[in-house]
C-alpha cells in the first residue's frame, strides 16, 4: 500500500519538473555562456565562449580534426598572447576576429565562470528564462506549469 501525502506529491512535482526542463532544454542551453577569466575550465570546442559564435566545433578547419584543442590555454603561445599561427590553422577565417577581439586570459584572472547570455547583467533569472521558452513554441498551457507555479520555494 501507498502512503499518499506531502513527500510523495512532492517527488510527483520534482519528477514532472525535470521531465518538463529535459524536453524544453535544447532551448534553454542556447543562454548559457562562459565568461572567460583564467581560461582553465571552458572546453574550447564545446562550450560557448564567444559572443554571438557559441561553440567552436562546426568551425574547426578540417586540418585540425586529428589533433584539436582542447582548453583555450592551448590558443596562447609561451608569452600568453593569442597564437594566430594556431588559431588560423585550428578554425575557419570567420572565428579569427572573434578569438582576436578579447582579451587572453591570464593566471591573475578570476576563475572562468557561466553566464546567462540573454540578460545585460549576465545572470539567470526565471522570468527571462520563461520569455525565451514562451518564444519557442513552448506550450505555457501544459498541466506541469501550473504545478511548477505553486511550489513554494525559498
């Protein structure tokens, strides 16, 4: 026999929230950003880390698919400037400004840290994340919202 009560309709209401955030994640992904501080944690292929590019993948040049980087230390030459030898062999021509325009980052920087790329001062918050969802074709009708408005959270 089941107990119904509180706790199991509180793990019925986390459950269908972290169905409902898996199927809408594709969409929300899209906002996630890294700002570049000692450059040690962003993946350079795989993680956004340049405004308006996302990640670096499709634009690997196909002579560097053997042996790609792999964090953005490996763009920096021994003095710790951006090495354009390795960037323009590494990426298609589009990406060099891109790379270029910023600054490299130093082992005096902050720690790398994720951003929300959709708001001015680059922090999540629920409301522009449920703009960009309502843009989606995302369906606000759906049971589980009314569910996830009701929660009370601290």
């Amino acid at each position: 026999m089941v107990a119904w009560g509180f706790g199991v309709c509180m793990i019925l209401t986390w459950r269908s929230l972290w169905r409902a955030l898996a199927n809408y994640w594709h969409n929300l992904k899209d906002g996630i950003a890294w700002s570049i501080g000692n450059g040690s944690s962003i993946r350079v292929l795989d993680d956004a880390w340049l405004p308006k590019l996302g990640p670096l993948r499709p634009y690997l040049s196909p002579a560097a698919m053997a042996f790609p980087p792999h964090s953005i230390l490996d763009l920096l030459d021994s003095n710790g400037a951006w090495d354009r030898g390795i960037i323009c062999s590494t990426f298609r021509p589009e990406v060099l400004p891109h790379i270029l325009g910023i600054k490299p980052p130093t082992a005096m920087d902050d720690t790398d840290r994720i951003v929300w790329r959709w708001l001015a001062n680059l922090s999540f918050d629920l409301k522009s994340a449920y703009s960009l969802l309502s843009q989606h074709s995302w369906d606000i009708e759906l049971p589980i919202w009314k569910t996830i408005w009701q929660i009370w959270v601290p």
